[in-house]
C-alpha cells in the first residue's frame, strides 16, 4: 500500500506528465532508478535531451516546491543523468536540466503549475 506522501508524489508526475506533454516535450521515461539516484522524467525538448524534477508543495508552510530543488538534490540528479547517459548509444546535442514545480494541493483547488527550463547547470 502507498502512503500518502507516495501517491500525493505520483499524481504530481502525472500532472507533471500532462504539462510537459502540452509544452510539445516528448517523454520518453519516468522513474528512471540508479544506485546515484532517481530521474522522475527523461524528455525531449526539440533537440535537447531534458532530465526533469517533479516537485510538489500541498502548502507554503515549507516554501515553494521549487526551493525543494536543494545543492545536494542537484547533484544526485547530475549522477543519475550521467548514468542514464552512458546508457546511451549516441549522445544528444544538449543536455538539459528542468523543475515542473507544483504548488498547492489538487483536493482543494487547481495547482500552480510551474515549468523552469534550465533550473540548473552542470559546473
């Protein structure tokens, strides 16, 4: 059984999923696991090969759910890309890495939905 947290998570990246889908990116995996980390989504964005972060914020209490995209969580999504990308057979012209940040809880009304195209660099 899921907890709460997990399925509040879930619908989250379905939400995330929809949006991105609108925004003309083309998903190609979701929960992506390595022993580094997880990738919630991996997208194409015309020629650019996009790691995307789903975050989601039921309240403000915590701040917004882009502010949960730390230092630490940067680095574990670097990781987990990198891992993903050596996978790869031909690398992409462009790497990307982007937030679908999620702020306020469904139950209670529509979202913010909120989609930052190069949250974050490599470096």
């Amino acid at each position: 059984m899921r907890t709460f947290r997990q399925q509040h998570g879930q619908a989250g990246e379905a939400l995330a999923r929809a949006y991105l889908a609108s925004a003309g990116y083309s998903i190609v995996a979701t929960n992506v696991r390595f022993p580094v980390g997880e990738l919630d989504i991996v997208a194409w964005d015309g020629k650019a090969l996009c790691f995307v972060e789903v975050r989601s914020a039921r309240t403000a209490r915590f701040g917004p759910a882009a502010a949960s995209v730390t230092a630490l969580k940067q680095r574990h999504l670097i990781r987990a890309a990198q891992w993903y990308l050596r996978r790869l057979r031909r690398q992409p012209d462009a790497v990307r890495f982007d937030v679908v940040a999620i702020d306020g809880d469904p139950a209670v009304g529509e979202p913010t939905i909120r989609l930052i195209r190069g949250a974050f660099e490599v470096g």
